[in-house]
C-alpha cells in the first residue's frame, strides 16, 4: 500500500512539473510572438504571425517551430484533464482497480513506461491535428492577403465559427464523445499490460478527444494560436466539461456562453456593436 501511494504520489508530481513546464514555456512563447505584433489586414484585424514564417526562415523551419510551439501548448491545455485518465489506465495495468489488465500486477518501473507510452500516443494525435492544421492556416492567410475582399468578411467568418462550435456544445454528438471520453479505459475488457496495448490505447484516447473537443479546438484556431485568453479559457472548457460529475450540463453551460460570444463578435464585424 505505501508503495503504490508513493508511486502515485511521484505519478502526480510529474504531472504537475510537466504542466508547469509546458505553461512556462507557452507564455513565454505568447509573449515573445506579441511584441511582434501581426499584420494589420482590411476589415480592421490583424494577422497572427503563428501563420508567417520569421525573416530568413524556411518554410520547413517555420512548419517544425510552429510543431514543436503546438506539442508544448498542447500539453499544458490538455494535461489538466489527462491526467484522470492516465490515473485510470495505471489503476488497469496495475491490476488495482475495478478492472484488472493482465494475469498480476504490474512493477513500479514498467507502470510509470506504459503510462509514459499512452500519453506519448495521445499527444501524437494531437501533434497530426496541428500538422493538418498548419498548412491550411498558411493557405488560408495567403489568399487572405491576396484578396482584399475576403480578408474584409473574415471578422464575421470568425464570429460564425464561434457560433457553430457554441451550438455543437447541445448536440448529442458532443454528448456522446464526451461519454465515451470519460469512460474507463477498456471497461468490459481484459488487455495484457505491454507496450502495444498502450500505445493503442493512448492513439485510440487521442483520437475520442479530438473528436469530443473539436468545436472548442476550432475557437482557439480561429481567434488565435497565440491568444493567451482564448487558450485560457478553451483549456478550463476543456477540462471542466471533462471531469465535472455534471459533465453534459457543464458542456452546454459552455455553449451558451460560446454562442453568446460568437453573435457579438458577429454584430461587432457587422458594425452593430
């Protein structure tokens, strides 16, 4: 028993450095990329510099900074919630919870590795959504900067995106995601404690949470990467939909008020505010 509380307790506090680290590190990089300021566009906005490469840069250079700035946010927005989840997985592969995964109990050393291995595979699909991401945001500011016209109606393209990732808080899509997310790790299973199941393990929860918080991720894209209040409150979203024992409720709480936002933003580029 102290054993395992101990391990715990070690778990816990690498949690809690790794979170404080990637938090570190992300406002930093927030603050450093603001005092360069953006390109100012027709319509009255600005362009993020998350999506224009610094002088002298490549565009590979610019797509593996922007990569390695995506990991970094990554874990500090998703940590918070993860790590319930992880809880659980190390409760199953050391065969002390509810569920017990493989024939006995798993040691110390080889439960913090496959711990390690399902965050790693979670944050892998995160690292591919950012990738996917970034070529489409450089092609989006391009033609941005190309046509005047469309720059002027991205202000209230903006506001609509807000609103539709608001109204898919309500839907049960999202309720069913988010269900599935907060599941127990292999509930009705029994998997053999080593690397490959982890690994799965870890893709397969990377890919349910992408999915449960698609609409939210949208906001942050859309308002800015590197927009410390937009990821403020889409990583307390994020967390709090998640492990709120009122889940559903608190998920459409946050609907309302994202759909709020999102008809300001549209009346405030429509000239209305």
């Amino acid at each position: 028993m102290t054993s395992e509380r101990a391990s715990q307790y070690a778990f816990l506090g690498v949690s809690a450095l790794l979170f404080a680290a990637s938090a570190a590190v992300t406002i930093v990089w927030c603050a450093s990329m603001s005092t360069m300021g953006g390109m100012p566009m027709p319509g009255g906005w600005t362009m993020p510099m998350a999506w224009m490469r610094m002088p002298g840069q490549t565009w590979p250079g610019a797509a593996a900074s922007f990569l390695g700035m995506w990991v970094v946010m990554m874990v500090a927005m998703m940590l918070p919630s993860l790590v319930p989840m992880l809880r659980r997985y190390r409760q199953a592969f050391a065969g002390t919870g509810e569920i017990r995964l493989g024939p006995r109990p798993v040691g110390e050393r080889r439960l913090g590795w496959l711990t390690a291995i399902v965050g790693v595979g979670y944050f892998l699909v995160w690292a591919a959504f950012g990738m996917a991401a970034f070529p489409l945001g450089i092609a989006l500011a391009a033609i941005e900067m190309r046509q005047p016209a469309l720059a002027r109606a991205v202000p209230i393209a903006v506001g609509v995106v807000v609103l539709l990732a608001g109204a898919l808080q309500f839907t049960a899509w999202k309720a069913r995601h988010l269900a599935c997310y907060r599941e127990a790790p292999g509930h009705g299973l029994t998997l053999p404690a080593d690397v490959g199941t982890a690994w799965r393990q870890g893709v397969r929860l990377g890919l349910q949470c992408v999915r449960c918080c698609f609409g939210l991720m949208a906001i942050l894209l859309v308002i800015g990467v590197m927009d410390m209040r937009a990821m403020a409150f889409v990583a307390a979203a994020i967390t709090v939909e998640r492990i709120a024992p009122a889940g559903d409720g608190v998920a459409r709480a946050i609907g309302a008020l994202v759909v709020g936002a999102g008809l300001f933003l549209i009346g405030r580029a429509a000239g209305l505010g």
